[in-house]
C-alpha cells in the first residue's frame, strides 16, 4: 500500500475534484483527451518524451479552436483560454501537482509500469492514476502501484472530441470515491460514463473485437471480397463503417493485442487472433496509419483508399446474364410485399402469389399504402405510384408464374415449406427462368435440390424494410450457373440496390457477423458484468451502432435471433457460437420481443 499520508478514500464524503489533469502521452487519443478537458475549464499538463509528438498535440489543439472559432462555437477570446491551459512538458515531473493523471501511452504492460512507477514517485499523494488501455490488465498495473486503491481505468474513445463514451474501470482494489470523482470529471466533460469491472475490452471494444475478428477471418478465407463484407455491414445493419476500414483504423496491430488479451482470459475462439492479423502486423501493414493493412491508402496517414491488386475488376467481366422483364414473387407477408414493390417500382411486371387470392390483394393493399407513404413524403410522385401498383397482379396460385422470368419466395423460414415451394416452382415456370429463395439462414442447395433444375437457383436475401435497405445477399450455391448470377446481379443493379457476393453457408455476410456479436451480449449481461441500458449504450455511443444489442434483439425478435444463432452453432461446430441460456429461457417463456411486449425489455401493448 501506500505511504501513510495517503488519504483513505474510503472515508471520503465526497469525490475530490480534479482540476488540474496531466495526459500522458500526447498520440491522438492523448491529444484528444487534453483537446477535450481544456474545452472543459480544466488546466491540463501534457507530457511526452517526444518534443515533436508535443508540438504536433499543441498545433492539433490551435487547428481545432480555430475551426470552433470559425464556426462561431466559441470566441477568440475563449480560444486564447483554452490555449493557454494547455502546457506541455517532456518529464513526468511535470505531473507533480495534477489532481488526476491519465496514462495513454501505446498498448504495452513494461512500458505503463514504467509510467505508473515513474509517477508513485512525482504525484501528490491524494492524486488518482488513471490508465486509457482498452485491452491490458488495470487491476496488474493497480497491484505494481504504490497506491492501487487510486489506480483505475478511463477509456475514452476515438476521436475522444466526438465520441460521447468512457468507460470507468475500477479494479478490486479501486476506492469507489476515486470511480465517483473521475465519472463526474466525464459527465462535466459532457460524456456518457458507465463503470465497469476489469476485464480485457470492457463493454465496448469486449463485444466489438470479436466482430472485428471474425470479419477478418471471412475475409482470410475467402468467403467474401473485403468491399463486399465492409458494404455489407454498413448497408445491412447501418454500421458507420464496415468491419475491415475499422479495423485499418484501429490499427490492426492494436487490433491483434486486444484480442491477445481477450483471448488470454476467455479461452473462446472468436477472440484468438485470425492469422491474417498477425501476418499484416509482422509485415508493417498495420493500416490507415501505415499507408497499408486490408486497404492501399493514398499515404501512410490517409483516410483515401486507392486502388490495388485486390480492388474489384471493372465491370463488363460477368458472364452474360439472362433477360428479365416479368417477376414473380411468392408470399404475402411483410418481405414478400415490400420486394413486390422493389421490383414493381424498378419498371418490372409482377405477379404477387399467396395462398389464396384474398391474401395476394392484401398484400397489394399493403403495398398501396406504402407506395401513398412515399408520395405523402415526397418521395414518389402519384404518376409513379399509379404505374408501380398497376404492374402488381394479385394471384391465388403459383400457376400465375408461368411466364416470369424470374421468381423469388419469400415465404415462411422453414426448410420443408421452402422445399415444397421448389417443387412447385419447377412444375410452373417455363425453362430458363431464374428461381430464387431470400432465406437469411437456410442452405440455398438444399433448396435448390428440390427442383430438376439446380443451376437456374440462386439466394437473393433482401433485408427488412425491403424498399428502405439497400443491400442484397447474393448467394450461389456450387452449382449455380454463371449466367444466373450475372442476371440477379443486373436485376439488383436495375432495382438500386446493393449487391454482395458470398458463398452458400450460414448466415451468409450479416447475420454470421451479427449474431455471434448479439450473443456475447447477451453473455455479457448472463455474467453480471454489465448492464442492458449499458450494454446498449456503449455501443451506440462508443461504436456508432444505430442501436445497441438489446433494442436489435427485441427489434428482430428473440425467437428468430434463437433460430439464426441454433443454424450457426449446427454449422460451424465452435463451442463459443453456443445460444446464450438467457435467450433460450426467454424464448421459452414466451417473452419475443417487441411483437409480444415482452423481450429483454417490456413494452407498452398496442
């Protein structure tokens, strides 16, 4: 323990204030944390033994408050102060009289050991020592401390001007005074502070670098191109970014050592470092940074992305595909209506089926309101409207396919009553015709097995709402024919949307991405660890997610969540794809969701 001048924090009534706060390493998260806390009125000592990394942090500073100037945030005399609260220095004697440290120096245990040692022997005894690490043991660096009952965690996130999260890490050994000062030094910042226990990633970056992990390991396997699997997560799920432009961002280096360390603790697959990780540190590929990682950058430093060897060949390449004026869609359900207006407001004739004719003509209703919805909005015009609903026929049977030219089911996702549908497709629809099914989940060959033509049958998995998302899962199976990609390909580009290629496996791009990552929040919250309202929040607010883990699974639905996750642990056999018992207990209770007013959260009845 420390010396016996050391406060008992225990005992304190009221967290001390931190005004005067020393950043340790003055990289950009460091030069973004003093940007934020100078903003804020505090004083900061920025310290780095690189005079060059000092000046670059000042020059950051005086772009930043100019561009606020600029915009009229704040004055040039709130520029000046700002400006002048900020000094820099190259020894940590410099953090003599600082009220809070915070250490952000790059990710390695020797090196913060050296920083807390170097400190233990500067500060006053009543300052707190904070460590910005997302991956390495706080609780290890607290325990080599003269004084772990003041050592904890502060994990802001990049770019820490901007983005609303930090993590307060309190080890075993943390005085819950220390957590309560600096979570009130990050809500006067104007963060979103949620404490959390001491475990590699955290909330944030512990479900994030799974995510992350497995995006490289399809990409290292060839499943997917690079650009198909970062469209489609954007596209798909409304991520800001795709999964490999993050990871060049992190820097995949970085990337590699938060998984180390989760896998170090976990002992599950999904965090031991995809081999592609490893070989692309070795190499000094590291990404954004090194002008080079799973993208080319137009320099080392640069957000631009520049062609390489691996960038996608310009089109004219495909095989020719087959013509396609008529489409025919089975089902009369939410997606079957909304592809029906995708196609019927691309130009298409189409042919809406459902099991009696009754059902087909509401869903052409549903549909007629939704294209009203558009034209209320301004989206549409009426003449357009008019034109799309006009190209529907309502039929009570699939005999009214006999003419299309490519039919698409999208009914109920289960395996036997797909199967049945082949059957019955390939009775109807004259030879030549294109024969798709938008499972998210089921094998496309074993439909495809149903018919006496497998190579005219292709996946084209639409997302929900069909007319809003952008994005089509575009999947062959080993024996789709190169000329009926080409025609689904076209048929996408011709509708607006955006196509993605993949293989005939579980859970194709976004669902095999998605899943594992809702599942391990769901373990998250099995373990105590946190909770859902942080859960969620961390990874709105730290990861730019659009919702957080918990909203998606009431949203999607807790039993088809169930389903999608059963389909991807039957395939791919790892242990840690297992459902989470929490879901399987809520769906055994009845609890879905949304659509029952009861999922992980409860909802008022309609």
């Amino acid at each position: 323990m420390g010396p016996q001048s050391t406060p008992d924090l225990s005992t304190e009534a009221s967290p001390p204030s931190l005004s005067t706060v020393a950043v340790v390493g003055l990289g950009t998260m460091g030069t973004g944390i003093a940007e934020v806390l100078t903003r804020a009125g505090r004083e900061v000592v920025g310290i780095d033994t690189d005079e060059a990394a000092a000046r670059r942090a000042v020059a950051t500073l005086e772009a930043a408050t100019a561009r606020a100037v600029r915009r009229e945030r704040i004055t040039e005399r709130e520029r000046q102060d700002i400006l002048a609260r900020f000094r820099t220095f190259t020894d940590l004697q410099a953090a003599a009289d600082a009220d809070l440290v915070i250490e952000v120096v790059p990710e390695d245990y020797e090196l913060k050991r050296q920083v807390f040692a170097g400190l233990d022997a500067v500060v006053r005894p009543d300052a707190i020592l904070a460590t910005g690490t997302n991956a390495l043991s706080v609780t290890r660096l607290a325990a080599d401390s003269q004084r772990p009952e003041r050592v904890l965690g502060v994990h802001f996130f990049n770019p820490a001007p901007a983005m609303k999260l930090v993590e307060v890490v309190s080890s075993v050994l943390t005085a819950p005074t220390a957590v309560a000062a600096v979570t009130q030094l990050a809500r006067d910042l104007g963060k979103d502070p949620i404490s959390v226990g001491d475990r590699p990633g955290f909330v944030a970056d512990g479900l994030l670098f799974g995510y992350l992990n497995q995006a490289a390991a399809m990409y290292e396997s060839k499943y997917a191109t690079r650009e198909d699997i970062d469209a489609a997560m954007r596209l798909g799920c409304g991520l800001p970014m795709g999964p490999l432009a993050l990871l060049d961002l992190i820097g995949v280096d970085t990337a590699r050592t938060v998984l180390e360390a989760m896998y170090a603790e976990s002992h599950d697959r999904l965090h031991a470092p995809a081999p592609i990780l490893g070989q692309l540190a070795e190499a000094g590929l590291t990404g954004r940074k090194a002008g080079r990682g799973f993208y080319t950058y137009e320099a080392p430093g640069s957000p631009t992305v520049v062609p390489d060897a691996e960038s996608p060949a310009a089109a004219g390449g495909d095989a020719a595909g087959r013509a396609v004026s008529s489409v025919g869609v089975a089902g009369s359900g939410t997606m079957a209506s909304g592809i029906a207006e995708v196609f019927a407001k691309a130009g298409y004739f189409v042919v809406l089926a459902a099991r009696s004719l009754e059902k087909a003509e509401k869903a052409k209703a549903r549909i007629a309101k939704s294209l009203g919805r558009s034209v209320e909005k301004g989206r549409l015009t009426a003449e357009a409207r008019d034109a799309a609903l006009s190209a529907i026929t309502p039929a009570g049977s699939l005999d009214a396919f006999a003419e299309v030219d490519l039919a698409v089911e999208a009914v109920a996702e289960d395996l036997v009553v797909k199967q049945e549908l082949f059957k019955a497709l390939d009775k109807v629809c004259k030879p030549g015709a294109v024969l798709a099914t938008t499972t998210s989940s089921l094998p496309v060959v074993a439909c495809a097995r149903a018919t006496s033509r497998p190579q005219d049958v292709i996946g084209m998995h639409f997302f929900n709402p069909a007319p809003a998302m952008k994005l089509v899962e575009i999947v062959r199976t080993v024996l789709t024919a190169d000329d009926v990609h080409a025609t689904v390909r076209a048929v996408c580009a011709k509708v607006r949307k955006h196509p993605v290629d993949c293989g005939d496996r579980a859970g194709f791009i976004v669902n095999a991405l998605l899943f594992p990552y809702l599942n391990n929040a769901i373990k998250m919250v099995e373990e105590h660890y946190a909770s859902l309202d942080d859960i969620d929040a961390a990874m709105k607010l730290g990861g730019g997610y659009p919702m957080g883990p918990f909203e998606l699974l009431d949203v999607v639905g807790l039993d088809v969540s169930l389903a999608i996750e059963k389909v991807l642990h039957a395939e791919f056999r790892d242990p840690g794809l297992a459902p989470a018992p929490l879901l399987e207990h809520l769906v055994a209770a009845g609890c879905l969701g949304r659509k029952t007013g009861r999922g992980f959260r409860e909802y008022a009845r309609r």
